[in-house]
C-alpha cells in the first residue's frame, strides 16, 4: 500500500468534515529556498490547489474555500501581483475541464471587480460553465478579507434598517450570516494553513467561531494530498464539544 493509501485507509468517511478552508502560505518562501522567483512558487503552488481540490472531491467533502488573493495582498509589488492575476487566470481556464470531469463547482467570494479585466473574464467564465455542478463547491476568495466582508455585510443592514426594509429587532446570528458571501455555506469544520506561520490573517473571521484550526510548517508548493490526508486524519481525532461537556457530546 503506498504512503497516500495507508493515511486514506484511517480516516472514517461518515467523520468526514463537510467544509475544509485553507491559507496558502508559502511560496515566496519555497522559491527562494531554490534561488528562484517568489513567481515560480506561485506557479508550484497551482500543482498543489489541483492535488487538494481533486482529494476534496474523491473524499467527498462538500466545500472547499481558498484563500487566493487576499485585500492586503494588492500592497505586494506591482509585477508580484500582475504575476498572480496572470496566474489565476491562466490556471482557472487550464482546470476547467478537470472541474467539469469531476462535477466541481466554482464559486467566487470577494471584491471581484477589482481583479483586472482579463482573469476576472476567465473566473466568471468558468465560474459561469460549472454552474450546474453538484459535486464539491470549491469556493475561491480573491480581493477578499473578513473585515471587509463584515464591514460590506454592516453597511447593507444598516441601508436597509434605513429604507425600512428591515427591522433593527429582526438582526441575529443568522440574519447576519445570511449578509455575508458566504451565505448559504456551512461554517468550515477545519481550517488549515500551511506555511509555518500561526494566524488568521483576516481570513473567514466569522465563519470559522468553531472550526479546528490545523497549522503544518510545510510550504503550499510542498503540500499535497499525502499532506492533506495527515490533517485529515488529525481532524478526526479531536472532540468537537461547541461550547458543550464532553459527557454532553457522548449522549448527543
Ligand atoms: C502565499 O504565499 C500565497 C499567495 C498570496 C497566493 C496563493 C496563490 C496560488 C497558490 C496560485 C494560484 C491559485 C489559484 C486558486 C489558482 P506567499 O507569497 O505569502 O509566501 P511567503 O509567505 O513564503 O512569502
């Protein structure tokens, strides 16, 4: 049995988490580990978001959230970030067929209007083509941060509240979330980051109030689905008590 086969044979399908998201963190450093350019780690990197996507959707997990490109990261050099959307959109229309082959869907979270012309053309393309997908959502967050979808998701309230259209009384939890680009998705089970780093870094603030965070010092290009199936199986050994006892748990 290979390394892949003997971490997959321990993991518990009905223990399977239904949302996985992850922080790709890491290829600057794997480039320059080799005295490449920080580019080159982000081409690497497209391998490694092929690998974890196709094992999400073998294993039949339900949502897959990335986080692409994040508000901050439009601050990098201009020639990083031309290389990025370049790359995004180069690999989104190289994958599709592969998407379409395993029923995966796209979907996008974050100010896309920001991302240039000629990508943002191929994500909606494809975004567009996989529509009809029933299979695993992958859901891709560019131009995106937490803080900026909260502030987006306060200022619809508050028009709203303001119009009359929504009584201040009616705001919960759930009339919050329903706010959110995440709407409709369920919170992550499990959020990794790769990268050695051990932070949120403006990431799904909201959503991930009870995900197990997983954090590995493997870089992106280096993380496949052998890596990918360790955090699995580590996943399912915790106890997910949601503010609960664990005798509570044991009789749920
Ligand atoms: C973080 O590494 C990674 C990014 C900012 C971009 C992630 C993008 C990809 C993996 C490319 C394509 C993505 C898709 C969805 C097709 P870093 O540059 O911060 O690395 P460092 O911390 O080592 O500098």
């Amino acid at each position: 049995m290979d390394e892949l086969q003997n971490i997959l044979s321990q993991l518990d399908p009905r223990r399977m988490p239904r949302h996985v998201a992850m922080i790709m963190d890491g290829n600057g450093r794997w480039a320059k580990k080799r005295g490449q350019n920080r580019s080159d780690g982000h081409y690497e990197g497209i391998t490694s978001v092929h690998n974890v996507t196709e094992l999400s959707s073998d294993l039949g997990i339900g949502y897959l959230t990335l986080y692409a490109f994040s508000t901050e990261n439009w601050n990098r050099p201009t020639e990083e970030v031309e290389t990025l959307m370049y790359l995004i959109g180069w690999a989104i229309e190289r994958e599709l067929p592969e998407l379409l082959r395993n029923n995966v869907r796209i979907h996008l979270i974050g100010d896309i209007e920001r991302i240039p012309e000629g990508p943002r053309k191929k994500l909606f393309d494809c975004r567009d083509a996989t529509a009809h997908c029933t299979g695993l959502q992958l859901n891709m967050c560019l131009s995106y941060s937490s803080r900026w979808e909260i502030t987006e998701a306060a200022r619809r309230i508050a028009e709203l509240a303001r119009r009359g259209e929504l009584d201040p009384e009616e705001i919960d939890e759930d009339k919050f979330a329903s706010m959110l680009p995440t709407a409709g998705i369920p919170d992550p089970d499990l959020l990794i980051r790769t990268g050695g780093e051990e932070r949120i870094s403006n990431y799904l603030l909201w959503q991930i109030a009870y995900s197990e965070l997983y954090f590995t010092p493997v870089l992106w290009p280096d993380f496949g689905k052998v890596e990918y199936a360790r955090a699995l199986v580590d996943f399912q050994q915790r106890e997910r008590r949601f503010g609960k006892t664990s005798e509570q748990i044991a009789t749920d």
